[in-house]
C-alpha cells in the first residue's frame, strides 16, 4: 500500500536514476550508463533511484494539493446553484478538513528532503502558497 497521496502504484514502476556522469535518467538494472557508458555502481545507484522516486512522489502530491485546494472555488459556485447546495456545501466541508491534513502530510514526509532538483522547489513553494492561502481563508471565515 502506497504511503501517500499518490494514486499510481509503486509496482509497476521501473526503478530509475540520473547518472552521476552525464545526468541523463536511466535504470538501476544497467551495468554501464547507455549515453556516457561511465560504470554504475548498484548500490549508489539503488540509492538514487530511491531519492529520486521520493522527489518525484513529493512534486506529485504537492501538484495533487493544488488541484484539490483550487477545487474550493468550484464547490462554491455550486453552492448558490438551486438543487445543488448541498453537494457545494459537502465539498467545501470536505475541503476544509482535507486540505490542511494534506499539507500537515506533505510536510511531514518530505518538507526535510535537501536537493536542488528545480521541481522539487517548486513543488515546495506550491505547499507553501496552498498553506498560505489557506490560512487567509479560514482567518476571513472566522471573521
């Protein structure tokens, strides 16, 4: 069973990795890198498969966030659509809780991951405007 957001399954999934050499991705099962041919060493490269495949499974889920945090606006349109109020209604109550679990989530498994994997950034960022944003919500609703 998958230990977070993520909807694909781990079982399928070649285990890949960029060579130390050339950067390009490959897969752990190759003895020699197919671009730069540079030997590959099994466990750093099982190691960098397993880094890369948590850096990947956070920039997914942080993506998946955003879309369930952007999915709020539509709930509330829904909500002042006669016959439809209650689906708004449940939506947004779902929202509510879901989201701040999520991102309490997020941080939790990957806020401590160190790289300078651009997409990692940015996934970072993306959590922090979705907390952010947020919090200035739910801080206008208690008003």
């Amino acid at each position: 069973m998958s230990n977070s957001l993520s909807i694909t399954s781990d079982l399928d999934k070649a285990k890949i990795f960029e060579c130390p050499n050339c950067k390009q991705t490959i897969d752990t099962a190759s003895p020699r890198c197919r671009f730069c041919s540079a030997s590959i060493d099994p466990q750093a490269a099982e190691a960098a498969a397993v880094r890369m495949a948590r850096i990947n499974r956070a920039c997914s889920d942080a993506s998946y966030l955003k879309i369930a945090a952007l999915c709020a606006p539509a709930f509330l349109l829904i909500f002042f659509i006669p016959f439809m109020t209650l689906l708004g209604e449940l939506g947004l109550i779902f929202l509510a809780l879901a989201v701040p679990v999520w991102i309490a989530l997020w941080c939790f498994r990957f806020l401590r991951v160190q790289t300078d994997d651009l997409d990692f950034r940015q996934a970072k960022g993306t959590v922090f405007i979705v907390a952010v944003a947020w919090a200035i919500l739910v801080g206008l609703k208690m008003l």
